[in-house]
C-alpha cells in the first residue's frame, strides 16, 4: 500500500495532473479513430473464429496457390499471431503483406493497403506505441480524405478483403463472407475477385437442394477467372453431386495438371476421387497432401529458425532444427521434385555444422535449378551460407553469379535487399 502511495507521488512529481489528463484525452481520442478502421480488428474476429490449423494453410497458400493474394494471407497471419500474443511477429507479416499488395496490386495498393494500415495501427497500439499509432492512422486518413471520408471507405477491394478473411476461417462466417461479396458486386457485377469469392461461398452453404444455382455461379466465375483452377474441382464436385461425374472429372484432371501443388485444388481433388470411390487415385493425392504436410511443417520450423535464433538457447535451436529436418526429409523422400526441399536442408544441415550432408543438398538442389529465378535463388541462399561461415569471396562469386541469371529486374532478397547492395557492401 505504502508502495502505491508512493509510485502516485512519484507519478504526480513527473507528470503535472495536467499533463496525465492531456495523455489518457489522447489515448481515448487515437482508440476512438482505431474503431472506425475497416480491418481485421474491427471485424469482430474472435480466436474461436479461426480454425487450428489456419496458420499452416495459409503458408501453403502463400507458396502454392496462384489464384490467392499473398497481401490478404498475410494480413491473416500477423491477426493470428496478434490473438496469439505475438506483436511482433504480427508486425513482420504486416511489412510482407504491403510489400505483396504493392507487387500484387500496384494500380490500387493504396486502397489495398488499408486494411494493412489498419492492422499496423492497431499492433502498435497494443503494443503501446502511440506515435505509431497514431501516424498509421493519419496514412488510411489521407487516403479516405481523398473519397471524402474520414477512416473508412466503401468500395469491392476492401469488401473483398473482409470477404476472403472470413472464407478462410469457414464455418459460420462463410454466410457473412457471402454478404461482402455481394456488396463488392454491387458496384462492379463483373468483378472477378468478388464473383469467384461469392462462388465459392455459396458453393460452401449450399446443401444438395440447390446445384442448379450453385452451377451458374461457378460457371461466371471460371469464365472471368479461367486460371483459378480450384474454382474448376468445385464446380466437378457440384456436378458430381448432379450424377455428372464423367464430365467433371475431366476438370479434376485439368486441374491438377496445371496446379498439381494448389493445396486447395489437391484437396478438393481427393474429395471427389473419394466420393467416386477411386481408391487407388484417392490414395495417390492422399499422399500428396501428406508429403505437403511435412513440407509445411518443416518450412514453417525453418522460418523460426532464421527467425528466432538470437533468442534462444542453442539447445532449443538445435531442437527445432532438427524438427525443421525430420519433416524436410520426409517430404523430399516422398517427392523428390519438391521446390526448395534440398536449399532448405543445405541451410540447415549448415547451421548445426554438418557440411558433407549440407553441400550434398546444395548439389542436388542446384541440379535441379533450370530456370533463371530458381539458379538466382540458389546463389543467393549459397552465398547467404558461404557468408555465415566467413566464406567472403565465395558469398561474393555466389552474389555475383546470382546478378547474371536475371539482368533486367532488380530481384529482392529476403533480407530487403538487392543482389548489387549486398555486394556494394562486402567489397
């Protein structure tokens, strides 16, 4: 008590009552600008919304699907991390979600990005950095200002947003991703990302009573989204559900041909193989979906890995770079073809001190490379190894060898900088 006492004397001596009424009028007046924020903290998620194992999908969305928007997953990461107490994790998929929306989305990234303010500005308030804040807040107003709106505006690119966000969770708030789209087609009736979120919604809470309509939404959005090859295994899944199986199937095949590693069009595959009752090729993709599974599960270890490792012990480094391994290399035994498997056990197999088995993956990986990213990539990951190990000159050959496989872009590497920098720097 005592204590108490003297921590408000200590208060009152350094902040006049003045000063302490000026702060808490500032705070009430930055939550009140927060609520009006159109983003996820403002949809009313609740950690009971969001399904297990949401934080692994999305991982394999972000690397294998080319029909979703890498800038929306990872606003949904960093709120998962965010109601899982992990600020500053959250505020690192913030930095990726506006970079994505600004390569994804560059004609509206602006608009876009609101929703990342948003978050960004809601992370640094539970944080308790204000400034930040608040200053997040004045970029979504100078935007809407500009749609004479103070906080928020209404147009399909943010309804979309809050649209896939609640798809992605499932369950009850399937109906409520429904509405957004349906909003967002309201003002653009032939939007292709608000008519295959709708489709795919409507496709999710419709029961065996109403195909037909389900059918004509699916058929709409295949036509303006004719590369968004899950939208084709939905639509083989309501006809299969019509007694049309023959003629679905062949849009399973197509499919999977063009997105044999879309995890949302294996699965969906396997769904329909099951319900033909085609043991043999159920079995196969049940496969696939179990190699996916420790591909994910090793590459997400890896990411904390790289992540974290200042901040642990090297007892729990080892530790989770052994897990990161044991799932690496059980999905490379499965499927061999896996992209990045061998650079990721290089990497790895490096870290603990293990060079012979780490140089046989980066052999092997750079056997594989045959495009001009996957060879760019490869010597940037082998330099980025050369250099941990105080290899200079081999990390600035690798660097260098890195530049001549793609001239006429300048390519990011993942510590934000581009290959000319990192070289700029070591000479």
């Amino acid at each position: 008590m005592f204590q108490n006492f003297q921590r408000r004397i200590s208060l009152a001596s350094f902040f006049p009552t003045e000063a302490i009424a000026n702060m808490s009028e500032t705070n009430s007046s930055l939550k009140q600008s927060l609520s009006q924020l159109k983003c996820h903290f403002t949809w009313n998620f609740k950690e009971k919304d969001i399904p297990e194992d949401l934080e692994e999908r999305l991982h394999e969305q972000i690397e294998f699907s080319n029909s979703a928007s890498k800038g929306t997953m990872y606003n949904m990461l960093a709120y998962i991390k965010h109601l899982r107490g992990k600020d500053e994790d959250a505020l690192e998929y913030l930095k990726q979600a506006e970079e994505s929306i600004q390569q994804e989305h560059c004609d509206k990234a602006e608009v876009r990005n609101l929703v990342t303010w948003g978050n960004y500005a809601w992370v640094n308030y539970h944080l308790g950095r204000l400034p930040e804040a608040q200053a997040y807040v004045d970029k979504v107003k100078q935007v809407c200002k500009k749609f004479s709106s103070p906080y928020r505006i209404e147009c399909p690119e943010l309804e979309n947003e809050e649209g896939w966000t609640r798809l992605k969770c499932g369950g009850l708030q399937t109906e409520r991703a429904m509405v957004c789209f349906e909003k967002a087609l309201e003002k653009h009736p032939r939007d292709p990302e608000s008519t295959s979120g709708l489709a795919i919604a409507v496709y999710r809470v419709s029961d065996s009573q109403t195909p037909v309509d389900v059918t004509d939404s699916l058929h709409k959005a295949i036509k303006l989204n004719p590369d968004n090859h899950y939208l084709k295994v939905v639509l083989a899944l309501t006809r299969q559900r019509m007694k049309e199986g023959d003629e679905g199937e062949s849009l399973v095949e197509e499919a999977l041909e063009k997105a044999p590693k879309d995890p949302e069009v294996v699965e969906a595959a396997t769904k329909f193989y099951k319900r033909k009752g085609d043991s043999e090729k159920t079995s196969e993709l049940t496969q696939k979906n179990l190699t996916r599974q420790h591909y994910y599960k090793g590459y997400i270890y890896r990411g904390e890995v790289l992540r974290k490792s200042n901040m642990m012990s090297s007892d729990e480094l080892n530790e989770l770079i052994k897990k990161a391994i044991d799932h690496l290399k059980k999905a490379h035994e499965m499927d061999e073809n896996l992209p990045c498997v061998c650079l990721y056990l290089g990497e790895l197999y490096s870290r603990v001190g293990e060079h012979e088995e780490a140089e046989r993956y980066f052999q092997e990986e750079l056997g594989k490379a045959q495009t001009p990213i996957a060879k760019q990539r490869f010597h940037l990951h082998y330099g980025n190894v050369q250099l941990e190990n105080n290899q200079t000159e081999k990390a600035i050959h690798h660097y260098m060898e890195g530049c001549s496989f793609w001239s006429k872009r300048k390519l990011v590497t993942e510590a934000g900088l581009d290959f000319g920098s990192l070289i700029g720097i070591l000479i």
